[in-house]
C-alpha cells in the first residue's frame, strides 16, 4: 500500500471543491451522492455491481414504522420524519395507498396496544406540517389512521370498489371481502404508510447522477485497498476489465451495506455490527380485479406464527414477506461481527444467493410457503402462484441490537464516515449528517427542493421507464416498477 501513500498529496489553499468518495451504490450511497452531488460537491460513487440500488427488498416506507411494535416510540418517530424527507427527496418513488394492520388471535396481542403510539406519531406528524406545509406528503394529519371495528369492516365488504380508491374505506374494501374475519381480533388499523418502489428509487437516482458531471459514477468496479493520511485517503480500484485504479479524495464514506465490515477492515476502523440474510416473493393472484392496500397480520418473529406482509402493485402482482425461519428468515440467516474483522459472515448457502442467485426449486418451494402463510388470512390467496426471482439480500444493523429500525451515520477520525441505514428512509438524513459534520456545504435554511433541482426535475415518465429497464434487466416483472394507487 505504499503506493498508495505516494499519491496523497497536500492540498492548495487556494479555494478549492472538497472531494469525496462514496463505496456502496445502495439505498444510502446512492442518496449520499444524489444530495452531494446536488450541492455541487465533487463525488465519486464506487458500486461494485452493474447498477445502483439492487440490496435487500425495499417495498415499505416507514412512515411511522407502526410494522415493528417492538421499537421505541422515539424510533417510530425518527422513521416518520425521515419518511417525510424521503418523499419530498423522491416524490415519483412512492406508492400512495395505505397500509392495514391487523392482529390475529394466533399472535397473541392487543390491537389496542396500538392506540397511545399513533396518537403521538399523528401528532407529531401534525406538528410537522404545521411548522412547513411542505411536509403534508402523507395526507391529512387528522387521516394519518383509523380503526375499524368488525361491523364496519362487514359494511365495507358489501360494496364494489371504485376503479381509482380515494379514501382509506375504499382502499379497505378489498381486505373487507377477502380476509377470514374470524381469526383476528378487533379493531383493526389503516395507517398512511406508503409503499415504495426499488425500482424507482434506483432509476430516480441513476438519472440524476448521471445529468451531474460532478458526480462519478464507477459501476463494476471494487475498491481493493484504501489509505489514510493527514489530507484524507487513497483508494486503489480494480474495474470488470481487471485495470487497476488510484483515486485520491479528502472524505471517504464506507456505504457498502451489508458488506461495510469489509471496508472497516481496509480501513482499520472496527466497529461491531450484526447481518441478517432477509427475501421477499414475487407472487401473482390472476384473480385479483381490486386494489388492495399493502396488509399486515402481526406474529411473532422467527416463529411459524410470524407475521405477513402482502406488498400490492399493479395487475395482480403481489410481494409477500413471511417472518417465518422457512420463508423471509433463514436458519443461521443472523451473523455478527467479531475481534477478528468487522465483517459478520453469512454461511456459505447464503453467500451463494447473493453472488450465484437462486435455484428454481428452492424460489417454488419458498414462495409456495409464502402463498400458504398468507392464506392462512387470506384464504383465496392459495390460489396464487409464484411470479419469478425473491428479491433478496443481507441487511446491516449496527451494534448488537437486532430490533433497531433507525439508524444513519458513524464517524471514524476526520474523514471517515459509515452510513449504515437499516432502513432505505434513514438514508437522506445520513446524507445530511455527512455534510454537516464535515462542513462541505452551509445549507442557510434552503428547503429540500431548492437543494435538489436536477432530481425533482426527472418527470414521472422517464423515471418509469427507466425502472421498467432496471426491473427487466433484473429478471423482475415491470410491474413492481410501475405507479401503484392514487
């Protein structure tokens, strides 16, 4: 590595653009780069795959995080503003339609657990549009949530849903006729928390990079070695041709998600973390003429009474998660970290998913266990069949606790940060964190628009298309790149 010492050289004091490096084009270094990039900076984006965010399943936004009762409520709230940020960051990769929740007699909680936590997180989101109009992205506050009783759920099964759903009752009459009643406890919940489109995301933020000449974009290639100095590091970078390249930057940001434990380990910066190996499954119901909102029946984690997640997008095409060890979870499919390196490592089978992809057999037998989870609350949906590759992979969480949900930004020293999301939202305020720490840019109360004009140009039409691309090229149906509900 001493070459690489050589090529650091000391900075002119002369006014000059702060440079950065940025490892990892998922969700987090993506955004990094967007919003870096935006601010005039000079980025350079190292991914070492052929395309920018293609992680884990990215489907839900998080606005209030109400999926995951086991987090804090200052979590949930962290989540709702870094939602907020996020649809007004990327406003054409959002689904807008609601989301059930219901807790059936086999989980063995309260629906009213869930009162006293969406109050405060309606009220918070209240104080935030109040203080800036611009942050009403999830509706009406005073529509934020509602419960329903079973009377009402059985009114809402009697009538037709309209062809385009505008009010939470419409959105709920799909559930209302399909959903085996008597297994769930009462009432249950409709929350505006959003989906969220990978797809879009990825070609929202392909596009905008690539009309920033500043910013540059290095696909196919890994980074093999890093140095620090007193001006900041060296990086020597290997493309698919096997050139090897230097580059020398002021900052380096390590966003290599589940694999940020390499990088630490190049860079001698430990840190303890955990990863988890996580799919979801692609599934289509033919039968299904309605839209439904994304629904989510409670369980227990990791057991075969795990909670399910059905995920809707266009044309009967459905995403289901089951937080079962034999469908969403893997068996040994948690790692951490260790004294010996940063990096958890995943067993072999799994490392082969990511690297190899998956076999046929296992895709069937899997998303067949989905389709009967599912069904177990939704009867009908056994008549749905599997619709082609999970979407899959491994997901970080700092530290050694495996409930957290919002996490962003670690720094090491003077120009070194990870930015370890654990969900895609967390993403746009590391950014921010990143900035202001390093003082790069002073933001003088300028609103996310006004920093963000090349992105919130992208017109809706060529961000779908664009996705439309990515999804095929990923071996995914169009439709989970399509628009979904209002």
């Amino acid at each position: 590595m001493n070459e690489l010492a050589t090529l650091m050289q000391p900075e002119s004091q002369s006014t000059h653009t702060p440079s950065v490096a940025i490892i990892g084009g998922g969700i987090a270094g993506a955004t990094a780069a967007v919003h870096m990039a935006e601010l005039g900076l000079n980025v350079h984006l190292i991914e070492k795959g052929s395309g920018l965010v293609s992680g884990p399943p990215i489907c839900h936004l998080h606005a209030g995080g109400n999926l995951y009762r086991e987090i804090s409520t200052e979590q949930c709230i962290e989540l709702l503003k870094q939602s907020i940020d996020t649809i007004r960051l990327y406003p054409q990769t959002v689904n807008k339609r609601p989301t059930v929740i219901a807790v059936p007699y086999s989980d063995g909680g309260s629906p009213e657990e869930l009162y006293e936590r969406l109050i405060t997180i309606q009220d918070c989101y209240a104080q935030l549009v109040e203080k800036d109009s611009a942050n009403k992205v999830l509706g009406e506050p005073a529509d934020y949530y509602k419960f329903y009783s079973r009377d009402e759920i059985e009114a809402l099964a009697e009538l037709e849903q309209p062809a385009q759903p505008s009010t939470i009752d419409e959105w709920l009459i799909p559930f209302a006729k399909h959903t085996d009643l008597e297994v769930l406890k009462f009432p249950v919940v409709a929350v505006q928390e959003y989906g969220w489109s990978v797809f879009r995301i990825a070609a929202s933020a392909t596009l905008a990079l690539e009309k920033m000449p500043n910013c540059q974009l290095k696909t196919d290639t890994q980074v093999i070695g890093v140095e620090e100095s007193e001006q900041g590091w060296a990086l020597e970078c290997l493309d698919s041709d096997g050139q090897v390249e230097f580059l020398h930057v002021e900052y380096l940001v390590n966003a290599c998600g589940y694999e940020t434990g390499s990088i630490d380990d190049l860079a001698q910066k430990p840190r303890e973390r955990l990863v988890e190996f996580k799919a979801a499954y692609v599934t289509n119901w033919p039968e299904c003429q309605e839209l439904w909102p994304e629904v989510i029946f409670h369980g227990p984690r990791g057991t075969p009474n795990g909670m399910a997640q059905l995920t809707p997008y266009p044309d009967g095409i459905f995403q289901l998660h089951g937080m079962t060890k034999d469908i969403t979870l893997f068996e040994d499919g948690l790692v951490a970290s260790d004294n010996a390196s940063s990096q958890p490592s995943l067993p072999l089978r799994l490392k082969s998913k990511i690297q190899k992809g998956w076999d046929e057999e296992v895709i069937v037998e899997r998303s067949r266990r989905a389709i009967e989870h599912m069904s177990r609350f939704i009867p009908d949906y056994q008549r749905a069949h599997e619709f082609g590759t999970p979407l899959f992979g491994a997901q970080q969480i700092p530290g050694k606790d495996d409930t957290l949900r919002a996490a962003d930004v670690t720094f090491e020293g003077k120009h070194y940060a990870r930015v370890e999301v654990v969900k895609g939202s967390s993403a746009y305020e590391a950014a921010i964190k990143l900035v202001e720490q390093w003082q790069l840019f002073d933001y003088q109360s300028q609103t996310i628009e006004q920093l963000h004009p090349v992105t919130l140009a992208l017109t809706s039409t060529e961000i779908e298309q664009k996705a439309k691309q990515l999804a095929e090229l990923r071996t995914y149906p169009q439709q989970l790149a399509q628009y979904y509900g209002q």
